[in-house]
C-alpha cells in the first residue's frame, strides 16, 4: 500500500537516494537533481515537497517551487518527480503528481509548468504551446497547466538553484 504525505525533517536522505537512483540513468539527467532539491529546501524555495512511502520507506518523491512568469503570481514548476526504478509503472509518480497539484490549488496555485515528456504530462492536462516559454529546452517538452485565470505569456524562471546548482 502506497501512503503519501509531506516531507519531514529526518527524510531529506532517503529523498536525495530515491531522486539519485531515479535519475541515474534517465537520458535527460543532469545529475544534479537531488542537489537542486537540497538547494530550493535550503533557499526556502521548495514550496510542496511530497513523499510517496510504503512498508515505512521512501520509494517516491516530487517537488514543486515557484516559478515567475512575466507578472504572474502564484505559479508553480512541477519537478523533479522520482520513483525508485523496482517501484516504477504501478501509478506512484502518477499519484505524487495529483497529490502535488491538489496541494498546490488548494495553496491557491494559479498554474503550473513542467519540463518533460508530452506523453507522460500530457495525461495530467499540461500541454505545450499555451504562453509561457522556456529557452533551454525544446518547446514541445515544455508545458502549463492552467489552474485559475489566464495563463501568462513569457519565459518561465524557476527558481535559483535549477540554475547553480
């Protein structure tokens, strides 16, 4: 049974191996994912930090920061969402995404942006094309969900440490 809740304090380790391990070897890896995770937590930027957990172990993690977009307020950038290999394809990272933007609405969340596959984010609304824009990265593999209201034009910035760390 699959239980999912926020992050606590004692969990930043068991994140930080669940998101190596996930993105080990993923094409689209930086390597750096669970140090850009540990970054936004130290700035104060990881605004939604969800654990998927079974048997009292991490098996799943997915983070949200805030992302600015022109003058928009209260947008959010979806990432990154890890699973444990051996735990992936049985709906884990499915459900840490739509525990993750219900979380964020209820926040009052306006919208959100992912950098990702079409086909995989495509499921949970998101499609590319809609206003905000991201440079470093194909357009079609960058996405908004609109939550409430009008959805900003412009580059998306997230937040700092997607850029340093």
């Amino acid at each position: 049974m699959i239980s999912i809740r926020p992050e606590r304090e004692g969990d930043r380790g068991a994140i930080s191996a669940v998101i190596d391990v996930a993105f080990a070897c993923a094409d689209h890896s930086g390597g750096n994912e669970a140090k850009i995770v540990d970054a936004m937590r130290s700035d104060g930027d990881l605004a939604i930090s969800l654990v998927a957990t079974t048997g009292g172990n991490i098996v799943g993690h997915v983070a949200l920061s805030h992302v600015r977009i022109a003058q928009a307020q209260d947008w959010y950038g979806l990432g990154p969402v890890s699973v444990l290999p051996e735990c992936q394809r049985k709906g884990i990272g499915t459900a840490l995404i739509e525990q993750a933007l219900e979380v964020a609405t209820a926040q009052g969340a306006r919208g959100c942006v992912v950098l990702g596959d079409p086909a995989y984010y495509g499921r949970f609304g998101f499609a590319a094309g809609l206003g905000p824009t991201f440079t470093d990265a194909p357009a079609e593999y960058f996405m908004a969900l609109a939550i409430s209201g009008p959805v900003p034009q412009g580059e998306a910035r997230y937040a700092p440490a997607f850029y340093y760390a």
